[in-house]
C-alpha cells in the first residue's frame, strides 16, 4: 500500500464519517460543525487529485464561509431552541432506501463502465493555469459568474430584509 | 507537489496532538473537587436565567451574506491576479467588468441599507 | 494507488448521504447541508474525471470552481428564504410550512 | 527509504515551528504586552518573577497547567471540547507558509506551497468556525453574544484582506511566499503598495479581535467574549490562539510588503524578526492609544471605506501593471 492510497482511505473515511454525523444527528449545530471536517475531508481528496488550487478554494468558501453562514442561519431561526423537536420525518425508511438504491445504482455505474482513460502526462494544474485557462478560454462563464454573483447578492438581500 | 501537502498534513496532525498536549496533562494532574455551584454557567454570580442560545437578529445575517458573495468574487481575483501581467490588456479589461458588476452589488445593498446596523 | 472509480464511489456514498438528508430532514437549514454534501459529491467527481479522463485540460476544475460558487450562491439565497419563512411562519420544519397544500 | 526522512524532517519541523510560536513568539508578546502597557501608562509591570519579570508569563502557564478543568454543566461537551483545538490549530496552520529567513540550500521555511497565500487566507477563515463553535458551545450568554460578533466582524475584514492579498499577488505575479520575498530584492512592495499595507494592518488587527476591534471581548459589556467559559488551561490555549494569529498576520504582513527576510549586514532571520517585532509593537501601541469602535462603526468602516478603498486602489494597480507598463 502506498501512501497515496493510505492518505485517500484515511481521507475517504472522514468525509463519509463527517456526512453520516451532519446527516444523522439530531442537534442541528452538531450537523454545521461535523460539515467542517467533511469539507476538510473533500480538501484532502482534491490535493490527492492534483487539484491545489480548488482544494484552497474549498477550505475559503465551504468551511471559512459557507459554514459560518449556516451557523448564523440556525442562530437566527430556532438557535438551539428547537433542540428537542424531531428532526427526522416520517419518510425515514423510504428515504433511507431511496438513498440506498441510488448509492447502489452510482456504484455499479462507475465500477461497471469502462472508463476511458486519458492519455499524456499531468501538467501542474498551477494557479496559473487556472487563470490562463478562466482568462482564455472560459471568459464568458467568468463574466456570467459575476451576474450571478450580483443577482443572487440582489434577491438574498431582497428576501432577508425585513420588510419595514 | 504531493509532497508539499503530505508535509502540511504532518504538521496539521503533530500540530493537533501539541495542542492537545496540555490538556492530557490537566486532565492527569489537575485537582478534583465537585461543588455544583463550580459548574454554574458564569453570569457575574447571579443564578443562571434560561437558556444562551436563543434567536439573533437578522442583521448578522444580512453582513455575512454580503460577505460570501465578496469572498467568492475574491477567488476569482487570485488566478487573475497571477497571470495579468503575461496575459496584457485584455486581462484588465475584462476584470474590470467582473469587478464593475461586483461593485453595482455592493452599491446595491448599501443602497437598499444591508449595510446599515440597525 | 486510487484510481478513479475509487474516487467515483466516495462521491456516490457521499451523494447517497446528502440525498438521504434532503429526504428525511425536518430542519430547512439542514436539508441545505444535504444539498451542499451532494454538490461536494459532484465536485469529487469533476476534478477525479479531469484527472483521469483528460489530465490536459483545467475544464473539470474550472467547472468544480463555478460549482463552489453556486453552492455559495445557493446558500445564501436558500437560507434567506428560511428566514423569510421564518419570519412569517414562525417554523424552520418544511412539513409544518404548509400554506399552500390549502 | 526516503519517505522516512521526509516524515521525521517533516514533525521536527513541525515541533520546532510550534514550540518557537508558544514559547518564543506567544509567551515572551504577553509579556511585551504587559510591559508595553505599562510603559505606556507610567507603571512598571511584572518585575518579579525571574531578572525584569521576564519569567513571568511561564510562571503563569505552570499555574494554568494546575487549575482545575471545568466544564459548564450546561455546556455542549462535544462542542465546547473540539472548540479549543479547532481555535489554536487554525492558527498556528498559518506558519507554514511563513519564510523565517533563508540560508545557503533555501529559503527557510516550512513549505513552499504553491497557493500560499491563498493557503494563508483559508486557514484563517478556519479561526472564525472555532470561535462560533466555542460561543455555541459554552451555552452562555456572554459567550454567544461575543462569539457571533466576532464572527460578524472577523469575516467582514477578510474581504479588505483578501483584496490587499491580491493586489500583491497582482504585483509579484505569484501566490508563493518565497517569490513573493524574492521580488522585493529591489524595492519593498510598501513603498508600491502603502494603501494595500495599511488596509492589511488594519484587516489584520481586526481579524485577532484586538483595540480598536475589540467589541467582540469587551471586558466591560461581554466579560471575555467568546471564550468566557474557558479557564485553566482552556484559557491559555485560546490566548495562544490570539496571540499566535497576531503574530501570524505581523509575519505576513512583513513577507508580502516588508521584504521578508531581506536586509543588509545582518543575517536573515535576525531582520525578519526586527520586522515582526516592529509590527507587533505598531499593534500594542494602537491598543493602548485607540478607544474601542461601536459595532455599527467597525461594520460601516469596513464596508463603506475598507473595501471600496482596496477595490479601486486593486484597479488603480492592475492598470499600472498591466496597461500602462506595456
């Protein structure tokens, strides 16, 4: 076993470990927290896979912002005043085999299809790469980016503002 | 590269255990002596009323909400940022439209008062 | 070594989890983390296919990019709707927001 | 058998980065702290313990070691425990990408990382999770509210932040640390960049939570903010937490804008540290001179002059860079 594969094993079990937390714990704050080490656990994967500069990335947006955000949105419904409800409802069986089936189905997709693998040697997929590849090819999902930014900037505002 | 980040995942983890060090040793050595007051939650000594965690208002919401779509306008600047200078003009350009757009959403909400603490 | 059907199948459990927390969660905010388990699910497979499908071009992490930025995008609308839910409702639970099943 | 001495290089650089950030960096900048302030307001200060007091902040970290552990009964134990490794950890994440100083076989420094500045600003954005984890966690009341306004304010200030990094990423034309030293043999990028430097310092002393943005502990309104909860050695490791962030975000701020290691006569590391303790020192010097911000103040200054300043003076920046040198 080389270390590359003890790494994605180790790393494979946190985020899948981290899911089950977010995924079946009954205190919704516990669920924000078990996501950070998940988001870590992807991080690791995506350095497994060459890819530093989306591995950076991810630990900036999903678990520096986008967790916070979650946490300030529990904070501000129930915080942990709902901490009794009941989380789960009624469909827990159908959905547990609804998530079954479709975790069978994706398995048996990717380990039955024959991949094409492709040919050449990895190139460093350095930031700069990423920029040349943004600035050159993809500029016109780089500037529709930004009108997405501003719209959803728009309609979050429009939406969580009080209306007064 | 690999190694680069098999190195930082070392120091992650040592790093992890030197932090957790301390408490392992409070943890054997420091004394023991239970009195329920100890363990009152700490409010300058008046008796604990209900519970801490209760509804914030919906301001703190609004500033991080600006604050995502900043930090992920932000990640974009950073592949720019590196190869601007080989790609010319035309990188400036066109970053100037992505910042322009950016800055019309911060115009927006200061306009519309999601900057505004009140 | 891992090669990318391992990769595929953490990103088929991981997608699985999120799906089973969309279907059974109560909590709006925590039907959100599912959908952001599931996107992370789908990222793993972008950037593993880039890898190992066509390592020449940056096209599966410039798309695993635009995915982070709509899963922030997401986010953001998504939780100002359950506030605005909230504020009118006075409940997060999706099957206590019924007013339109009337 | 490579990958051994990769792994042994790897945790005694690691062991020797931590001690040198506890002992050297965070216990000795109490200490400063304590002397600075009392310099600065006529008094003297520890004098006791050890020649000048000079022991004094170990005599307090023995005394830590021995307080007892309390854990609130109302507290969220699973969350209130991870909160003070997540804080102190995130931190010191930070110093990998720091170079101390280079000699004959390279720059000295934990690793190189290709996106390290970009690494720089993820980990950083770690603090904020602890510190919300550990506001939650307590179940106090002066904890949460202290914990969500840090919060508010640490994540408004990494946006100045990033754009100040940016705009030096624009001007070295790389996000590695090293070239980033390397390009200021010439000119420090300070004299280049002075708007981009003071809009860093500012984010950067926002970001540690000290005066003037220290509404988020304020002694007399929050008792200690987010970690009122935490004693004994609790305590001590989020004071490692601040005061190694602190020391992180000044050893920044010397690489992207004060040259780094760079200097005549003396060795290299020896003028980074002149350079990081200068820094330090700007930071005690404006907590003992500022009066503290309202929250409305520090959010408004922020949004409203922060950010709109760093946008324009990245434009401003990028047309000298791009457009006008051609």
């Amino acid at each position: 076993m080389t270390g590359e594969a003890i790494a994605f094993y180790i790393l494979a079990a946190v985020t899948l470990g981290s899911a089950v937390v977010v995924v079946t714990s009954g205190n919704i704050v516990h669920s924000a927290a078990a996501l950070v080490p998940g988001f870590l656990g992807v991080t690791g994967l995506y350095i497994l896979l060459n890819a530093e500069f989306v591995a950076g990335i991810q630990v900036l947006i999903y678990a520096g912002a986008i967790t916070v955000l979650i946490l300030f949105a529990i904070m501000l419904t129930e915080g942990g005043t709902g901490l009794g409800g009941r989380q789960r409802n009624e469909q827990a069986l159908v959905g547990a085999t609804v998530a079954a089936a479709m975790a069978v189905l994706l398995i048996i997709v990717a380990t039955r299809t024959g991949w094409t693998a492709g040919g050449g040697t990895l190139p460093p997929y350095t930031p700069g790469a990423i920029g040349q590849s943004f600035l050159r090819q993809n500029i016109l999902v780089f500037e529709g980016t930004s009108i997405v930014l501003l719209v959803s900037l728009m309609g979050a505002i429009m939406t969580a503002r009080r209306e007064d | 590269m690999l190694l680069d980040w098999g190195y930082v995942a070392i120091f992650a983890l040592v790093g992890a255990g030197m932090v957790a060090l301390p408490l392992l040793i409070i943890w054997l050595i420091s004394p023991r002596s239970d009195y329920p007051q100890k363990f009152e939650t700490y409010e300058s000594g008046v008796p604990t009323i209900g519970q801490a965690w209760s509804q914030f208002h919906v301001r703190y919401y609004l500033f991080s909400l600006v604050f995502v779509v900043f930090d992920v306008e932000i990640i974009y600047l950073y592949p720019w940022a590196v190869v601007a200078r080989s790609l010319g003009a035309f990188a400036f350009w066109e970053m100037l439209v992505f910042l322009a757009i950016l800055v019309l959403g911060l115009a927006y909400a200061w306009r519309r008062g999601a900057l505004e603490w009140t | 070594m891992p090669g990318l059907t391992h990769y595929l199948v953490v990103s088929a459990l991981l997608f699985s989890l999120g799906l089973f927390a969309v279907v059974t969660r109560r909590n709006t905010v925590a039907i959100l983390m599912g959908v952001e388990l599931m996107l992370n699910a789908a990222n793993i497979n972008l950037v593993a296919f880039n890898k190992y499908a066509a390592p020449g071009a940056m096209q599966g992490q410039i798309f695993a990019l635009i995915v982070i930025t709509l899963a922030a995008c997401e986010a953001a609308v998504g939780l100002a709707l359950v506030l605005a839910a909230y504020r009118t409702l006075e409940t997060v639970y999706v099957d206590e927001i019924n007013l339109m099943k009337w | 058998m490579g990958w051994i001495s990769d792994v042994l290089r790897a945790i005694v650089g690691t062991i020797i980065i931590f001690s040198a950030v506890a002992f050297i960096a965070v216990m000795f900048g109490v200490l400063l702290e304590r002397k600075i302030s009392a310099w600065m307001q006529s008094r003297l200060g520890p004098k006791h313990v050890g020649p000048q007091g000079l022991l004094q902040t170990l005599a307090d970290t023995i005394k830590l070691l021995q307080k007892e552990n309390i854990v609130p009964a109302r507290a969220d134990k699973v969350i209130f425990a991870s909160a003070v490794i997540v804080v102190p950890l995130a931190a010191l994440l930070d110093y990998v990408v720091i170079p101390f100083g280079t000699t004959r076989s390279g720059p000295l420094i934990f690793r190189d990382l290709n996106i390290g500045v970009l690494y720089f600003a993820a980990t950083s954005s770690l603090v904020v999770v602890g510190i919300l984890m550990a506001g939650w966690g307590s179940n106090n009341k002066y904890a949460l509210l202290g914990g969500m306004r840090s919060a508010a304010q640490m994540v408004t200030y990494e946006i100045p932040m990033g754009l100040a990094l940016v705009t030096v990423a624009l001007v070295a034309g790389s996000l590695s640390t090293v070239t980033i030293v390397n390009g200021q043999a010439r000119l420090w990028y300070i004299v280049t960049q002075p708007v981009a430097f003071l809009v860093f310092l500012v984010a950067a002393t926002a970001e540690v939570n000290r005066v003037p943005f220290d509404l988020v502990e304020a002694e007399s309104e929050l008792v200690a903010g987010y970690f009122s909860e935490y004693s004994g050695m609790r305590f001590a490791l989020f004071q490692l937490g601040e005061y190694g962030e602190m020391f992180a975000m000044a050893a920044m701020a010397v690489t992207l804008f004060l040259g780094g290691w760079r200097g005549p006569v003396l060795p290299p590391v020896v003028w980074f540290v002149v350079k990081l303790y200068a820094l330090i020192f700007v930071f005690m010097w404006v907590r003992w001179t500022y009066p503290r911000f309202r929250i409305d103040q520090m959010l408004n200054f922020s949004w409203k002059i922060l950010i709109p300043v760093s946008v324009l003076n990245l434009v401003v920046t990028a047309f000298f860079a791009v457009v006008a040198h051609r």
